[in-house]
C-alpha cells in the first residue's frame, strides 16, 4: 500500500499523489481514493476499499433465511426495501410459492417509494458535491416526508426489515394510502424547483455536459447496471427484462440516453424519479385485498440448490445467489452489489479531468459504499 | 456576426438560469412558514413518534405486575444476534405443579438491530416495541435492560 | 441641507482642536491614531460578530431550517460563544509545516483586510484616511490578502492546502482585472478617485442612476468579481469543501481558524462598501428628483444608517449567490473572467468614456 503513496517519477514529472479519503466530505462514506494529480489533472485513480466490510455474506451463512433479511438492509442502506425484497423473492422462487397480490403491490410501491427517496439523496447530495449546499437541504426535505412514510408503516425509517420470506412483516398501516399520495402531490410541485435550482443552472451544466463519458460499450464490458449505464444507452433495467411483483402489469418508461455523461447519469435519475411517482399512482389506489403474507413454515429450508434473483435497485442490479444444502441456513450467499460493479469505471472516466470533475463523477456513479464492501 | 448574436444570447441565457434558481432560494428565504426544522428538546412534549416506531423492545406489564411470557425462549432463538437471553427458573404452581416461568428476560439494547423477528415470532406476543428514542446513556452497561419487571408474574391464562 | 446635523466633520475636527490644545502636536497624532485604531477595531469585530451570524441565519432561512437559536434570543450570541470557544481551543502544531509562514500567514489576512477598511467613508467626515486615490488604495491594500492565503497554503505542508493556495493565486491575479476596470468606468464618471469627492458627487444622484447602462454593467461585473475575490462561493474554490476538504485553511485551528473566517467575512464586508460607495452613492440617501417631501423624509434618515443598509443589501446579495448557485472549476473561473468579464468590461469602459464625452449621463 505505501508505494502508492511515495511520489512515482514519470516521464520526467513527478506525479502529486492526494489521499481523498477515507474520510473526506465527498466520498460518502469510508471510500478511499488514491488520486495520482498532475496539476489538478487526474491522471489516475486508485479505489481501496473494505473499510466498512462486515462480512455480511459470511455471516449469512450461519443465519436463518428470515435473520438474513435484516442484514441485506444494511448493504446499499438507501434501498433497503429492495434489498429485502430480492431475498424474500428468491427464497420464495426456491421454495415454489405463490405470492397473493397483494402483498407483490405494496412491495412494488414500497421499492418505487425508495427509489425516490434513494433518487432524492443523490441530488442532494450530488448538489453538495458540486458546491451547491442548498440543494442538499431541499433533497433532505422531501426524503424526509417518504421517511415518514416507511416509520408509519415499517416502523423503521432506513433500516425498514418490513418484507420477510412469504410476505410482509405486518399489514400497511390504514394512513398508507392517504400519505403516499399527499406526497405524491407535494412532490410534483417541488420537483421543478430541483430542476430551477440545479439542472438548468448554467454552472451546473458547464460543470457536468460532457464530463466523465462512458460509452455504451464500455458500460457493457464493465457490466455497469442502473441508472449509470441507462445514461450510456445500456438497456439494463430488470423491471422491464424479467419482471418481478408487480412490474408486468404497470406501464412505466426505462429512461435512457445515449450521451453517458455525468450530467445525463443526473438526468436519469431525475427521470427515474417522474416514473416511479407514474408508478405509484397506477397501484396506490387498487391494492387488492387479501392477506399481507402467506403462512410459512416456523424454520424455513430450502431445497437443495442454487437459486439466483436479480432486482433493480436505485443504483442498479443487485442479484442475490443462494447455494441450499437444505439446511435451515444457506450454504453460501453472494450479492451482486451494483456499486462494487460501478466503482470500476471510476479510474477510467476521471483520467484527464480535474479534481473538480472527478468529485462530479464519483457523485453521479452515486456510490453507497457499505453496499461495495458488504 | 452571427457569433456575436450567439455570445449575448449564451451571456443572457445563462444569466436567467442563475435567476431562476435564485428565485427559488430567495421566495424560501421570505417565506419562513416553510421552515421544517424543530426545536428538538423543547418540543419533547408534544413530539409522537409513529405507534409502529421501534423504539427498542419491552415486555409490556400491565397493572397487576403480570406479563405474557412463558420463557420458552423463541425470541431467543430467532434472534439473529444474540440480543435476548431467557433465564427460566422452575416454580411450584398452587396446583403443587412444577412449571417453567421466567427468571430472566435480558434484553442488550447496544447489540439490537430492531428487526422485529423476537415481536413477530413470540408465540404469546409478550414483546412490543416502545416508542423510546432517546437511548444515549452514559455507561454501556445501562444498555443492558431487564425486560420482566421485578416481582413480575405470568399474566393468567397465558400458556 | 438638512443632514448636515449628521454631520461629523465639525466632531472629528473638535476632538482634533482639543487634543492639539493639551498635548505636542506629535502626542496629538499619537492619540489619534489610537482612538481611530481602538474604533476601528472594535468596529471590525463587531461587523464580523455581526455577519457571521447573519450569514448562519440568512443560509438557514434559504434552507427551510431554523439556523442558530441557542445562545440569547433568536440566537444572536451564537457567534460571540463560537468566538470564545475558538479562542479556548487548542491551537494544533504541525510538525512539517514551515513554523514562521504558517503563524504569521492568518495576520497578513487579517491586517490586509483591516487596512482597507480604513479608507471607507462611513458618513460624512467619518473615515480614519481620505486618501485622493482612495479607489486604487482600497483595492491594492485589499488584494494583499491573497498573500496570507498563499503562505498558507505553501506553509501547512499539506497538499489539499497548497492545491487551494495555488488555486487561489490564479483567481486573485485573473479577478484583480475585473474589479479594477469596473471601477474604473465609473471614475470615469466621476471622475476622482477619492471617496469622499466620490460620494459627494453622487449627491444629485447615484452612479449606478446617473451612468444607466455602462454603470449597471460595471456594478453586476463588480458583484463578480468582488465576489470571486474575497473567495466566496459559488467561487470559492480556494476552500471548496467537497473537493479540498478546507483548502488553504485545512490545517488551521483555534484562533488561527478564526483569523481566516473574520478576514473572509470582512474582505465581504469591504467589497459590499466599495460597491455602496462607488455606485450607491455611499451614505447618501435615496433622493427621487423632484418629490421634495420624500426626499426630507429621506434625509432624516442617518447617512451611517443609509451607508450600512446599502452595504448589507449587497452583502445579502453575496450570500445568496453563495447559497444558491453550485461552485465553479478552476478553469471555467478563469474563462469567465478571461473570455466573458474582461472583453465585456472593457467595452463597458470605452462605453462609459463615450457617454460622459457626449455627455449622455444624467
Ligand atoms: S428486534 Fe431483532 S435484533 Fe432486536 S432483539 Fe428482537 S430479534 Fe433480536
Ligand atoms: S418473550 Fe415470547 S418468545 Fe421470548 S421467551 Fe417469552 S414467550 Fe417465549
């Protein structure tokens, strides 16, 4: 590790090596970034990572399926809900049961809320990246009503737990519905004020047009996912290609564009925001009546095997891989994290941009870093 | 010509956009009913927390000193962390019957990740959730918590 | 005029008569200088208490929150408790840092800063030196900050600081350039460049009425400008948060930290001046041609009073463009000034000379 500290010599000019991080405003998190600069041009990133590594696919090994539900919510801790869903789902595609409707609708609203609310953090957060710390109050703001949301009905506000194998962890709460669409209705009107303050502005725009490209090819060869790589024109979105809960019966648009720069990976999600609240609204009103979760057995054990489920999170893919050997706990569990994917082409869009541009790209990959080291 | 069109016409559009935004933090700035922050230790009094908040888990008593649970250790079991330990004792029922009751429900707040599995799996929903926030203490040991009150018994009828 | 009653010229002059009678003639300057530097001192902290909390208020209300609400009513000792907890911190050595460069770099900050404000004219007779080039004093002396800044950057030993330090260097040396040729255009107009003739001149109408276009054009460039030079945001890359953590000052603490805030807040309070002296007319208060009542009633206002509202008009002006646009890159800062700022300001110059030849201006 120290020999990327020490100043390498090349071609005549010493290269100035930055630490940024592990703990640094704009990293989000315990990431490190070892910056090679020349001037202020990047000339090479190095990410270390594993500060925050828990062992979390180890530990679920000697965990139950329903105990490792709480675990996953602390991976990429802005989707929780989606986390848990995509175990939930693959237990139950191993165990063969039928899932009432209900229960797929509110998981499906549920997931869109925190991809909004998922989306909402990123601009906030994005804006602060770039210097604008107002925005980061406002995108605080309006989280904060989806928060309430989850505590009323979850319990919890981040750290939701609310899916469980079979079902949900208790029925929606009776102001459900009335909330979401009060936020709903809330959100349309401050929505504009996001694009007044930050994608028409001049500076913004000159900050991030053209900064950091991927390509389509290069999103596929690094099997970037999510918003990022719908950015590059990579159709990558899991609702779409394999529908999961209640994705088969709403009509939603994949957002792409084909630049792939950093401020389309902000357009995206900016998009993705107007969809998800489209999909809420064509479901918040017909929840179908029925139970919240199915009786399951008390200890749940799969049938031996491999089992694997992919689901769209705000960041991307994330595929959750359980080997069964028919035990009460799993033989092995592996997540595909989104993020550890989208972190490899950090390097690759910052070369030659400045370090200005390189905070600007590392914020529009919208990396959540426990999620990278699990 | 033309150029010298386009660079006002830049000049300009980007001088509306810069105002675009102002006016939106600036109409904020006059406007100081939209202001959501509180004034936390103040407002304790009338501050509610959601009725599903998990606050941390309690076993709720009512006015008798009796509690629901049984001490068969489930929430034990299906505890991801090793949160809850049950210490039953043997009694001697009137009957003259040897029974399990509970001795012990310790409850480690600090190790908690407030999954809800103990409250969900609890065969004689003993456990809830209290709507308790404020946790922060001085000595770690205080996180500890006792959830069976003192002299506490089985509330009738419970098995 | 009926604000002569404001006026503070006879006091100064009484308190200069009476010290001459009782002391040597070189006592007499010796006491002077001292009740001006004790004024102007206290003065300085207060405005810099003072701003500190506005700033914390007026970002708190853009942002829907509260801002300080602890420390008196509606918070307002907030920052006077901030100042004696910086001044009871510990001051953190820096074992690399280069020692002399690293104390002495918050001071050059700050006296910089402190010698500008004496050229300013708070009201009628009541300024500690009127110099006859005011205008150029003002923003040479100003300007000098940016050596404190540079020092520190070199001195702390750290590369986050010497990246702001450096960037800072480019910023000051590129908006120099703006703020000076906005000036300009309105010595042109009126042509002194003493302040207190400056203002006196704009007693039939402000500079920013009276030379309409051109001047309007060199107030906006001068809010730029005098924006990006007393490093504030959205062009304070020599800070910038997100990316340098703290910039040039991130190696800094206790009242060393604190020299640095004050100095920033004040370099803002200078620049606020000068654009209140140069194109609002200074402490001279708002008159509308012919309305005679309104303008009476405008001339009980008390000129110390006109010149500080008009101030903190363009201080606020600051902080909101701080608090709502996001930061620029180094190069688009120098772009703006070499590609947008100059070459307009430079027209805006011949302009402003062509209208007074012609004599267009009111
Ligand atoms: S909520 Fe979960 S972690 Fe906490 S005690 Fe109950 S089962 Fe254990
Ligand atoms: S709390 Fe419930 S699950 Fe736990 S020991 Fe008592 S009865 Fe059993």
């Amino acid at each position: 590790m120290e020999e990327h500290l020490k100043n390498s010599v090349t071609d005549g000019q010493e290269e100035y090596v930055l630490n940024i991080g592990p703990q640094h405003p704009s990293t989000h998190g315990v990431l490190r970034l070892v910056a090679s600069l020349r001037g202020e041009i990047v000339t090479n990133i190095e990410p270390h990572i594993g500060y925050i590594h828990r062992g979390i696919e180890k530990m679920c090994e000697s965990l139950t399926y329903p105990q490792i539900i709480h675990l996953t919510d602390r991976m990429d801790y802005l989707s929780a809900h989606i986390n848990n869903e995509a175990v939930c789902l693959n237990v139950e595609k191993a165990l063969e049961i039928d899932i009432p409707d209900r229960i797929k609708v509110i998981r499906t609203i549920m997931a869109e809320l925190t991809r909004i609310q998922s989306h909402q953090l990123f601009w906030a957060t994005f804006g602060m990246d770039l210097g604008g710390l107002t925005c980061f109050f406002y995108g605080l703001r309006d989280r904060e009503k989806v928060l309430d949301i989850f505590e009323e009905t979850c319990g919890g506000r981040m750290i939701v737990s609310y899916n469980c194998p079979g079902g949900l962890m208790h029925d929606i709460h009776p102001g459900f519905q009335k909330r979401v669409k009060e936020f709903i209705e809330y959100f349309r009107k401050t929505l504009p004020e996001y694009d007044q303050l930050l994608t028409g502005n001049v500076i913004f725009r000159e900050r991030t047009m053209g900064i950091g490209k991927l390509t389509l090819g290069e999103a596929i060869a690094h099997g970037i996912t999510g918003p990022t790589a719908r950015a590059s024109g990579f159709s990558c979105d899991v609702r779409k290609k394999e529908p999961y809960s209640a994705y088969d019966r709403i009509k939603f648009n994949e957002v792409l564009f084909t630049e792939g720069d950093t401020y389309h990976r902000y357009l995206v999600r900016m998009d993705e925001m107007r969809q998800s609240m489209d999909i809420i609204e064509q479901l918040i009103d017909n929840i179908p009546e029925g139970p919240y979760a199915v009786k399951m057995k008390p200890i749940i054990r799969l049938p031996e095997g491999e089992y694997y489920q992919r689901v769209e999170t705000a960041r991307g893919e994330l595929g959750v891989y359980i080997i069964s050997d028919g035990n009460k706990n799993p033989y092995r569990v592996k997540f595909r994290s989104p993020n550890f994917v989208n972190l490899s082409v950090l390097n690759m869009l910052s070369k030659g941009f400045k370090i200005a541009d390189l905070i600007a790209i590392s914020g529009s990959l919208d990396l959540i870093i426990p999620d990278i080291d699990r | 010509m033309r150029s010298i069109v386009k660079y006002i016409s830049e000049v300009l559009s980007g001088v509306w956009s810069l105002l675009k935004g102002m006016k939106v933090t600036g109409s904020y700035f006059f406007r100081p009913s939209a202001i959501v922050t509180q004034k936390y230790p103040e407002n304790r009094k009338d501050l509610v927390m959601f009725e599903r908040f998990k606050g941390e888990v309690i076993m709720p008593h009512n006015e008798n000193n009796e509690h629901r649970c049984t001490g068969c250790g489930i929430c034990e079991i299906n505890c991801p962390n090793g949160t809850i330990e049950v210490i039953t004792k043997t009694i001697i029922t009137p009957e003259g019957k040897k029974k399990r009751a509970i001795d012990k429900h310790i409850y480690r707040l600090s190790m908690c990740s407030f999954c809800a599995l103990c409250v969900k799996t609890c065969p004689s929903n003993a456990l809830a959730f209290s709507q308790e926030f404020e946790h922060a203490v001085f000595d770690r040991s205080k996180l500890i918590k006792i959830s069976n009150k003192p002299g506490s018994q089985l509330m009738k009828g419970v098995e | 005029m009926p604000f002569d009653i404001y006026d503070f010229t006879s006091l100064t002059q009484w308190i200069d008569t009476s010290l001459n009678d009782r002391l040597s003639p070189f006592w007499a300057v010796v006491a002077e200088m001292a009740i001006v530097g004790l004024l102007i001192l206290v003065f300085y902290a207060l405005i810099g208490l003072f701003l500190v909390y506005a700033e914390r208020k007026v970002c708190a209300f853009m942002q829907n929150r509260l801002g300080p609400n602890r420390v008196g009513p509606f918070g307002i000792f907030q920052t006077v408790a901030d100042l004696i907890k910086l001044l009871l911190v510990e001051l953190v050595p820096i074992r690399n840092a280069d020692k002399f460069l690293f104390n002495v770099a918050p001071f050059i900050v700050i006296i910089a800063s402190f010698m500008a404000i004496s050229a300013i004219p708070f009201a009628k007779g009541l300024h500690a030196i009127d110099l006859n080039i005011g205008v150029f004093y003002v923003i040479a002396v100003s300007a000098l900050g940016v050596i404190g800044v540079l020092l520190a950057g070199w001195s702390s030993n750290n590369k986050y600081s010497l990246i702001g330090a450096m960037r800072s260097g480019a910023q000051i040396v590129s908006y120099e350039l703006s703020v000076g040729l906005s000036l300009i255009t309105v010595i042109i107009l009126a042509g002194t460049m003493q302040l207190s003739e400056i203002v006196q001149a704009q007693s039939t109408g402000w500079f920013i009425f009276r030379g309409h276009i051109p001047a309007f054009i060199a107030f906006v460039i001068f809010l730029i400008a005098s924006t990006a030079e007393t490093n504030r945001g959205p062009f304070d890359l020599a800070e910038a948060e997100s990316e340098l953590t703290a910039g040039f000052h991130t190696e800094y603490s206790g009242i060393k930290f604190a020299f640095f805030f004050l100095a920033e807040y004040m370099n803002m309070f200078i620049v606020a001046s000068i654009a209140a002296t140069v194109f609002l007319g200074g402490w001279m208060p708002f008159h509308i041609g012919s309305w005679e009542a309104f303008n009476h009633v405008m001339d009980f206002i008390p000129p110390f009073i006109w010149y500080l509202m008009k101030t903190f008009f363009i201080i606020f002006l600051m902080m909101w463009f701080k608090w709502t646009f996001p930061r620029l890159r180094i190069d688009q800062l120098l772009t703006l000034e070499w590609k947008y700022l100059l070459p307009i300001n430079l027209v805006n110059v011949v302009f402003m000379a062509f209208i007074v030849l012609m004599g267009w201006h009111f």
